[in-house]
C-alpha cells in the first residue's frame, strides 16, 4: 500500500468578542490550512475548520454559553443539513455574498427560520435596505458614520446589534458605543487564540466511513449498526461522544455512553455531524473516485432489480467495492481479507464470476461505452440505468 500521508492541520483562530461592558459574550471563528495547495477547496477548509472548532472540541469550541460567529460560503449555506448546531449559539456571515435577489432572500428566510442569526456588513445593508434588513440580525460597521440616524433608529425595534472589528485603542470603542454598538472585537480588548487541528492520515479508516455514509442513508437507519460503524472511525467515535455531552444536548449533566450518546443526538444530527466530519478528510482526488464507485454501485443495485435471485444491497456493494481499493490506496487482496464480505461478492470483484460479476461486467462495458461514445448514447434500458444511477450518485455526493 502505498506510504499515507498526513493532512495539514488546519489553523484555527477564535477572536473574542465583547459587549460594551467589555464582558466577553462570542467569538468570531477565523480560519485557513495551513497550507496554501489549491487543492484544498473551500468547501473542506469550512469543514475542516467546523470540526475543529464545533465538532472536534465539543463545549472547548463553543466556549460554553458564548456564541460563534462564522462566515461560511454560499455553498455551505446551499446545503441546510450541513448547517453547524446548535442554531441559537451561531450567528453566521457568507463569505461570497452573492447578488441580492428572490433566492437569496428565500434562502436566508430560511436559515433564520432554523434559529440561527445573520451578519451583514453596513455596505450592504445600505444597497438593500428595506430587503436585508428583516433578515439580518447583526449589522458589521466600520466607521461611527457609516449608517444614519434615521437607520439606526429603526434598529432597536427589530432587536438587530451593530458589530464593530479591529479595536485599538479605547477612543475607538467610545465612539461606537455612543451610536449603540452590542459587539466590539479587537487587540485592545483581547488577543485572539490560534487552535490548530491535529494532523490526520489522510484516509483512516476510510472502508467504515464508506459503509457508515451508505447507513446513514439506508431507510431503515438502525443505531445499533451505526454504533458498529462508528466505533471503527476513532475520531468520530470522540466527536459523538463530545457532542452528545456538551451542554446543549446533554441537560442531565452525567456522562453517556456511546448508545445512548446517537439516541441523544438523533439520525439528523448524527448525518450532519458525521458528513462534516468525513468531508473534512476528503482530498478532490479520492473523492472523484468516489463518485465513480457510487456510481458503478447505483447501476449494479439497477441492474440486479429484474432479477428475483440477486440481492440489490449484494449488487451495490459489489459495484463500490470494484473500486474500493483504488479508494482506500489500499492492496486488493489485503482489503479482501480484512472485511467480512459474501464470498460471491469476493468473486465477482476478483474474478466477474456469477450473476453478480456478470452484473459488474455489463455495468463496466457500458461505462466504456459512455466514455467513447461522449453525447451519442442511445436512450435504452441500460443507459436509463446508468442515468439513475449518476443521479443517484449525485445526490449522495451533494450532502458530503
């Protein structure tokens, strides 16, 4: 197997942020890799960040009662399951604000419906005013100036805070305390701390993870299975734990196990914590072989629906584990013999024999077909199972 290279861990800062009384009441979560490869794309810093600073060290994170301020991209913000909880302790930016129209407005109508508060800087809340600003519960100024007073009289009655940055010296803080200013944050009232992620290989124990992902979206979920797959991920076995004994879901006080820790959290919580958690650890190269062996998985589980003597779930495994070692960087032979898989299946992958290799056989000549014949595929059976099955596989990709 080839040699595993660790991730860079991924640097956090937390800037405390004050109320007038200089009482620290938030931080503000700034972050970035520690390296600067193009390939770590926004989408896994956010998550990477997420999980160091929520997930990864539980109440250490949130800092107890105090509440995080985020800017997360758009795209995040897309994707409502993948939203960090709990929703009254976070109060969110976007850091690419997109153009102000209907689907913006629907979607921020939204996320506020979830309980979480937005921050908008004073520039925007300028252009839009009468469109921004019921949906926006902090305002971002940076000069005294900078909103009128007719604006600021408004705010009071719709409970919206002004927020203030880079404080330096204490004239400052004056100012914006005389125009209402809720939150302040600079060096003169404190310096931020940097957290930086320990570093992690850069699969893990990525079988389970792949197993843990298919359970999490099977209809019929079942906790004690997920329990087996988690305990195989050790990070996520912690961050299940840290999560479940915080002080937002555990009111009890008294420390639980791990059962009783995923009945605590629940199916949705547990999606999302462990989708942010699998994400941060993908590299865009291991998940494009992702999305292949989803692929090739959907479109055997298709393809075996005609027939009364194939199991649909053998099917699907079967096509995700043809490509499993080239996912797992790992000898195919020496996966084989680690994982507890149906010897037909063990067959059909090494050697296409039975009905499930003759399943993987016609899937993997169609994807031959698909590449050498580009937009000139004929709308058959076949090609209509390969279209649900791409479908398929986007969607499940879409919530990692």
């Amino acid at each position: 197997m080839p040699e595993q290279v660790d991730l860079d861990p991924c640097t956090i800062a937390l800037h405390p942020i004050h109320d007038a009384n200089h009482a620290h009441v938030a931080d503000r979560l700034v972050y970035r890799p520690n390296s600067a490869s193009e390939s770590d794309d926004t989408m896994a810093a956010t998550a990477r960040a997420l999980t160091g600073a929520v997930y990864e060290l539980g109440d250490a994170g949130l800092l107890g009662e105090r509440t995080l301020f985020i800017d997360l991209p758009m795209a995040w913000l897309d994707r409502p399951e993948l939203l960090p909880t709990p929703a009254p302790r976070l109060a969110i930016g976007i850091a690419d604000m997109p153009e102000v129209d209907d689907v913006l407005l629907a979607r921020l109508d939204d996320i506020r419906e979830r309980g979480y508060r937005m921050i908008f800087p004073a520039s925007l809340i300028k252009r839009h005013l009468e469109a921004m600003l019921p949906r926006t519960d902090i305002i971002l100024v940076k000069k005294p100036d900078e909103l009128d007073a007719k604006t600021l009289e408004r705010l009071p009655a719709r409970n919206i805070k002004l927020l203030v940055e880079n404080i330096e010296e204490r004239e400052e803080l004056e100012r914006y305390r005389e125009i209402g200013c809720a939150y302040y944050n600079g060096h003169y009232l404190a310096r931020p701390s940097f957290i930086a992620s320990a570093p992690r290989g850069r699969h893990g124990n990525r079988a389970a993870q792949i197993r843990l992902i298919r359970a999490l979206y099977e209809d019929d979920s079942d906790i004690h299975r997920l329990q087996e797959l988690v305990v195989q991920i050790p990070h996520l076995h912690v961050a299940v734990l840290r999560r479940a004994n915080s002080t937002y879901f555990n009111r009890g006080g008294r420390e639980i196990d791990l059962h009783r820790a995923m009945q605590v959290l629940g199916l949705i919580e547990l999606r999302r914590l462990i989708l942010t958690l699998t994400l941060a650890s993908l590299q865009p190269s291991s998940r494009i072989i992702l999305r292949m062996a989803l692929i090739r998985a959907f479109m055997c589980r298709n393809l075996s629906a005609p027939f009364s003597g194939l199991d649909a779930e053998d099917a699907f495994t079967t096509g995700l584990f043809s490509m499993m070692d080239a996912l797992l960087e790992e000898d195919r032979d020496t996966l084989f013999a680690q994982l507890p898989l149906n010897p037909l299946i063990i067959h059909a992958v090494k050697d296409r024999t039975g009905p499930l290799g003759a399943v993987l056989t016609l899937c993997e000549n169609h994807e031959r077909q698909v590449e050498e014949a580009a937009n000139d595929m004929p709308a058959d059976q076949l090609h209509s199972c390969y279209m649900a099955a791409l479908a398929s596989a986007r969607s499940l990709m879409n919530n990692l």
